[in-house]
C-alpha cells in the first residue's frame, strides 16, 4: 500500500499549496496584498474566525453542529460592550462575554445530552434565543462609546503584533493541546467515530459532550468580545452568518462532517484560506455577491477534493 | 461448449494501488450446484464476488463466461439484469419500509404517479409462498430477524429472476435453527435450477450444503473439488497452505475460586433471574439461540444498559456496576458481538483504537504520553501479529480479523480479570480464529476468567469448561465440559430441556 512520495505529500500540505497559491495570485493581480501592514489586517480580520472555528470543529468531529456561533458573538459583544460603556477595566467585558458564551455553550451542551435532541434543531434554536436576547438588551441598538482600555482588545498592539493575532495564537495552542495532547481531543474523536464503542470504552461522553460544546460556546463569547472591541462597538447584528465561513473552513481544513476527523492545523489552513479569499477578492475590486458565489463553490470544490482523496486510499 | 456450466471465469486478475487482489484466479460453477467459496480473509474472496457485479474491473486478459456467453459486467445493476445477484454480508434494506416495499423497490407498478401499493403486496406475497417464507410482506423491515431479512433478500435476488446467487457468508449472524431454514430453502433453489456461490468460513457447513468447493489463497486459484472428495483437514491445509490439526487446542487449566458471580439478573424485556458464576481460569460458554437474551445480558452486566433487579459479586463482595466505567474499574474487558457498531473507531488510527479505553494509563498531569503510546503501540501489534502497515493506518483499511485483533489488544492493555467475549471469532479466518483460542487458553492459565457467547457450537464445546444455556431470555441449563453435545445444547437452546423450569415458574 506504499503510495507515491508525491501523493503523500498532497495528502498532507494539499490544503497549505492551495492556500499559499492563492496568495501567490492574489498577490501577482494586487501587488500591495503580501504587504506587512495588509497582511496583518487580513490576519485581524480573520482572527474571530479562526477562533470559533476551532470551537465548532471539536463538535464537528463528534458528528455534532453548532449552527449559532455568530448568534452568540453578538450576545457576548454587546454585553461586553455594554461593560465597556463606563469606566470598568475592559477585561471585565471580555471575561463577561466569555462567561456567557461558556454558559450558552454548557445548556447547549446539556440540553443535547440531556434530551438528545438533534444538535441541529437545539442549535438552531439557541441561535435566535441569543440573537433576540442582544437584540432586546440593546433594543436594537448597536453600543458604542467604548473606553480605550477595553479596544484594545481588538485593535491594540503587543509590541508590533496586533492583539486580535494574539488571541489568535493563544487559542491556536490551547485547541492544539486539548485536540492532540489531552483526552478531550482522543474522546472527540471516538465520539464521533462511534458514540457505542466509546460508552463501552468507558468513556463519559454526557461529561465529554458538555464539555465540548461549552468550549464552543468560550470561543464564541470570547471572539464576540474582540469583534466588538476592534470596530469599538457592539452590535445586536453583529457576527451574522460568521457561522458558515468558520464551519467552512473547518470543513475545508480536513474535518468530517461524518465524524472522528479533524485538525487544529486543517482549521487554520482552512480559515485562512476562506479569509484570504474574502479581503483578496475584496481588494481585487469583485463585487460582494460574486464573492459569495466563488465562496460557495470553493467550498464545495475542496471538500469533494477531500473525498477522493479518502476514496483513493480505499 | 460451456452448457454445462453457468459461469466461467478465467485469468481474473484485479489490481488495487499497490495490491495484486487477485492473481489469475479462475471460478468455474457448475448449473445447479452450490458451489461453496472459501479462503482465509484477505484471500480474495469478496473482491471475485465484485468482479461477478460489476464493481471490480479486471486486468486485460480475463474473461467472464456466463450461461455460455461471454459478458462484461459493468454495476451491481447490471449484474441484476443479466441473472447475478447478490445477498450482502451486511445487509442494507431500509427499514422504515415495508418488506413488499423493500423487494420491489425501483421496480414499482405505477398508476400514473401514484405507486400500486397493493400489486407490490400481491407480488411479495406470490413470491414469499412460493419461497415458503412466513413474513407479512406489510411488516417494515426494521421488524425482521436478521435471518428473515436475509430471506427477503434472498426472494429480492429471485424476484429480478437471478440464475446465480451469491450469498456472503449468509450464517455468520443467525442462529442454528434459522441456518437449517436457510439450508432448505437453497436446496429448494438449487432443485430448481438455480445456481448458488456461497461464501463461508465455517467447515461444516460447506459439507453439508455444497456440491463442490473452490478455495482461493492471497488471491490465487488453488483447487476446486467436489465436496464429496475432500474432507475437513484436507479443505483446511488447502485454505491455510499448512497443517492445523485441532484449532481449538483446549488445554485442562486448574481451576480456581469463583471471581464473578451474578444472581437475578432481569431486565423483563430481554432477561429473568439468570444466575451463575465463573471461576478464575474457567470458561464459560453461553450457548442459546438469537434472541435468547446473551449479549443482552452481558451488556447489562458491563453497565451498558440498567438492570431491573440483580446482584453482581466480584470475589464474594457485592459490587455496583452503573456505567461501563465502573466496569472496566473493577477490572472487567467486554469485546462486543459487532465489531463495526460497538467496537471499533473506523474512522480512527490503529493506535487510537488501542490506546481509547486506556488513555488513563498514558496520561501524566492530563497531558497524553504520545510516545510511550506508540512504544506501547508497536508492541502491541507484535505480540498479537496484526497485519498493519503502520499505527497509523486507519482501522478501517484492515481485514476482519486483524481488526478484531486491534479489539482484543485493546481490551488486554486494560489488563482485565475477567473476560466477556461476545463471538469472539465471528467473520474472522481460521488463522485469526486460531490466535484468538489460543489467547483465551493463554488467559485461563493466567488465572482469568473467560465468558464466551457464541453461536457456533463446535466453537462452545471445543472452549468451554461449563457452558450455560439460555432460552427466551431464561436459563434452562448449565452443563459441564463432560456432559457437552451438540444434540443436547441444541436441546437446552431450543426450551425442550430445562433444569429450571419449576424454580422459575
């Protein structure tokens, strides 16, 4: 079953090539992409991406899906925002949004073991429970005049680097370590490799679970807070439809919507190129509707791309 | 030329990346006959059963022969227009339907847009009299025994008018009685002209149904003959490419003080007050027919379901199992019945499908020890020979009998006290089948205690030390190693003998 040196290499860096030839092109029609300074804004920008969508992967991987992670952005935003009206520190804010995306996160999570609904439909209807709860919070009104120390959790710098890449970097290696390097991660994927052979494994997949989609949900109130910190408000409507970029770059990264597969390093990969592809096309002057139509079908392209590839080694 | 036989398949050759499948092999099947089809896993067996529907393409070179002409198969579909069909191993009927629904599905009789409901039902129920099959054709199919589903899939094969029917190891999931159901009903078919390729691992029943044999090794031709010619040591060495005088290699290990005992079980559904223990170097077979509540029993036991009433004593103190966990606490390892749905991760690498029941022992201050695992890994697919190109390899890409062996050293990682084995060997080839017999003899003289459920009977009385009988979800006997035979647990297994009939009532 020895494969080709190349194919092996695909297999493992495919996603990567891709990206880096997307930037390769974008940068040959746009020469002022690959400069430091946008670059890092594309970073910035994608950064709450990348964020939720390694929350949403863990549950992805147990066959699981978190359809309202923009929902609960919103939520955790403009309750941090709201925070950050007055004179409070703005960490309290980002700790407020946390704590309540931790909290959507463990009913989500509760609701589904508990009842063993459907991820989908409990999701679902969290996703206009906590949209409706910022919007009835806020009457509708986005929150602005936010003190500078809690912006600075969305457009400061540490040292050169830009606070969003930060955050970015911090839950690259906490996802990292709890996908590979704890029983969190290995429980996922039995879970989702099959749930029977886990409970008789003697793993606690209510535990496992619940844990699983509160940390979806930390993410999610995390990155509303920094949405809402770098544009300096915090919007009802904020975060619409961040759901389906994050789950697509999960999906492009490697993750099986079957179960049992996935990667932090797929995820970043993937997000990154879902996001290059949106400031890209954006600078490249394509209007916004012919972006979500090249969206759409690079999504559906990698994935089938991914497919075979499996196929191949059957 | 060729009206003697239905099909003719000659220098089949078929290549996968990297793999020569099969290697100039030839099928040759007799009109009429059962032509029984055997070699250990990985012989090429079901790639051959492929080429005959469609779904393998052959090298240049090879021919197909059949009903005298020569034909290239192209779909499972196709293969269904020329007269070939084929009943699945696992079997894919969607249950939600109606067994009228199932069998005439793509093939209903309109009016107008609307399906003729009741001509399907009339047809089914036609073809289900003519097959001598009891099943309503208006039950959905998620209602049906696996062994009438096989019936019905069987009676889908006649319906599209099939000459030559393939059967994948049709009894590798259903009871003695139902086997000797299915055993009438091919005889039935071969008196009718039919042709039958039927695929197994087990000796005896090649013997008692099959006019001749084809055996096939690492993906060669190596003989066919006719049933009447060969005996059992002789199919095996053809098989095997080498002697194995007993499989089972029994050994008398002394045996110790009772280490698990369970009394009362019930769960009303599926089991009443079953009691009895196992002693440390003991194994106990359980033998009953599908249905008799076994693997429900010993899921109870592992904490996968709740029992209703029951006590379980490990070493004379009573113990609470709630959840598989507590189990595997107190030392317990449960290789379920089904290896796809209940044990393995397919999905998933061979490592982590060693190392998911015993991630505890690699964890230090909640980080895994990825290298440690992988020492412990490479060790552990040594000692048990399981054929992987690396630990890496996805599970799912191995062959029957090395995933079970990818089970077994699962669950012995766990180092357990006590064994439940759930047919151990099911589906696995005689080289698996034998590692396997000899582990469990292994683990008896270690002092462990071994529970085997199993449905085939040699496999009982060639392991077990006692083996207790259910029926319907009863206990109807427990019989010593001295007092087994077949007849007798058939006896027990069927309700017609019953030590505790009076206790019970």
């Amino acid at each position: 079953m020895k494969k080709s040196k190349l194919s092996q290499f695909t297999d493992k860096f495919g996603m990567l090539i891709i990206l880096i030839l997307l930037v390769i092109v974008i940068s040959i029609l746009h020469p002022s992409f690959l400069s430091a300074s946008n670059f890092s804004n594309v970073l910035k920008q994608i950064a709450v991406y990348v964020i939720i969508g390694y929350g949403v992967t863990f549950i992805i991987i147990t066959t699981g899906i978190d359809l309202g992670l923009g929902s609960y952005m919103a939520l955790g935003g403009v309750l941090a925002a709201l925070c950050a009206k007055g004179t409070l520190p703005g960490i309290v804010g980002m700790i407020v949004a946390t704590l309540i995306g931790l909290a959507i996160g463990l009913i989500n999570g509760l609701v589904i073991s508990i009842t063993k609904i459907p991820p989908f439909i409990c999701t679902l209807g969290m996703t206009t429970i906590t949209r409706g709860a910022a919007l009835l919070i806020t009457n509708g009104k986005p929150v602005s005049q936010l003190n500078k120390s809690f912006c600075w959790f969305g457009s400061g710098v540490v040292g050169f680097i830009p606070t969003p890449i930060i955050w970015l970097i911090i839950f690259t290696i906490i996802s990292w370590i709890l996908m590979d390097h704890m029983k969190f991660g290995q429980y996922a994927r039995a879970i989702g490799g099959n749930e029977r052979a886990a409970i008789i494994s003697g793993i606690n997949i209510f535990k496992y679970k619940v844990l699983i989609y509160t940390y979806c949900g930390i993410c999610c109130g995390f990155a509303g807070a920094v949405l809402a910190a770098r544009v300096a408000s915090g919007s009802p409507g904020a975060a619409e439809g961040y759901e389906l970029d994050a789950i697509a770059g999960s999906v492009i990264g490697g993750t099986s919507m079957a179960g049992g597969v996935g990667s932090v390093w797929g995820v970043l990969i993937g997000s990154l190129i879902i996001g290059v592809m949106n400031s890209g096309l954006n600078m490249l002057g394509v209007s916004a509707y012919w972006q979500e139509i090249v969206k759409g079908i690079v999504i559906i392209v990698a994935v089938i791309m991914d497919e075979r590839k499996n196929r191949k080694k059957l | 030329m060729g009206d003697n036989y239905i099909l003719k398949a000659d220098h089949i050759t078929v290549k996968f990346p990297g793999v020569l499948a099969l290697d100039d092999a030839q099928l040759h099947i007799k009109r009429g006959t059962v032509h029984a089809l055997m070699g250990e896993n990985g012989a090429g067996k079901s790639t051959l059963m492929k080429v005959l529907i469609g779904i393998n393409r052959i090298q240049p070179g090879g021919t197909v022969e059949f009903n005298g002409q020569q034909v290239t198969i192209t779909s499972p579909n196709d293969a269904l227009q020329q007269g070939i069909a084929m009943v699945h191993q696992e079997l894919s009927p969607i249950p939600e339907m109606t067994v009228a629904d199932n069998i005439y599905l793509g093939r209903e009789k309109m009016r107008g847009l609307i399906i003729d409901k009741r001509d399907s039902i009339r047809r089914a129920q036609e073809l289900l009299d003519k097959l001598n099959i009891r099943v309503d054709p208006t039950e959905k199919m998620k209602n049906l025994s696996i062994a009438n589903t096989q019936m019905i899939e069987i009676a889908k094969a006649i319906s599209y008018g099939a000459q030559l029917i393939i059967m994948d190891e049709p009894t590798s999931a259903i009871t003695e009685v139902e086997v000797k159901h299915l055993f009438e009903m091919v005889n039935n078919l071969r008196d009718s002209g039919i042709s039958i390729i039927y695929i197994t691992h087990k000796m005896d029943e090649v013997f008692e149904i099959a006019d001749e044999v084809t055996v096939l090794r690492d993906g060669q031709f190596i003989a066919t003959k006719s049933a009447s010619e060969i005996d059992k040591d002789g199919l095996i060495q053809l098989m095997v490419g080498r002697d194995l005088k007993d499989i089972f290699n029994k050994e008398t290990v002394p045996i110790g003080e009772s280490v698990l005992e369970i009394k009362n079980f019930t769960r009303k559904k599926e089991f009443r007050n079953v009691s009895f223990d196992v002693k440390a170097g003991e194994i106990v077979g359980m033998a009953g027919l599908m249905g008799a509540g076994r693997s429900e029993l010993m899921m109870a036991l592992f904490g996968v379901t709740k029992l209703e009433e029951g006590e379980v004593y490990i070493r004379g103190e009573k113990v609470e199992i709630k959840e598989p966990l507590d189990a595997i606490k107190h030392k317990i390892a449960f290789l379920t019945e089904d290896r796809k749905l209940t044990g393995l991760y397919l999905p998933l690498t061979v490592k982590e499908n060693i190392m998911m029941t015993n991630l505890n022992q690699f964890t230090s201050g909640g980080r895994l020890q990825h290298r440690k695992m992988e020492k412990v890994c490479e060790e552990e697919v040594q000692k048990f020979t399981i054929r992987t190109p690396s630990i890496k390899q996805k599970v799912e890409l191995l062959s029957g009998g090395n995933q079970q062996k990818v089970l077994v050293s699962r669950w012995m990682l766990a180092d357990p006290d006590i064994l439940i084995l759930d047919e151990p060997t099911r589906g696995i080839d005689i080289g698996a089948k034998s590692d396997i017999y000899a582990l469990m003899t292994k683990l008896a003289k270690e002092g462990k205690a071994i529970i085997m459920i199993s449905s085939e009977l040699p496999e009982i009385i060639g392991m077990s030390d006692r083996v207790v009988v259910m029926h319907e979800g009863k206990l109807t006997g427990i019989l010593d190693r001295s007092e087994l035979d077949q007849e007798r647990i058939l006896a027990y297994a069927a309700g017609e003998l019953d030590d505790y009939k009076e206790a019970q009532s």
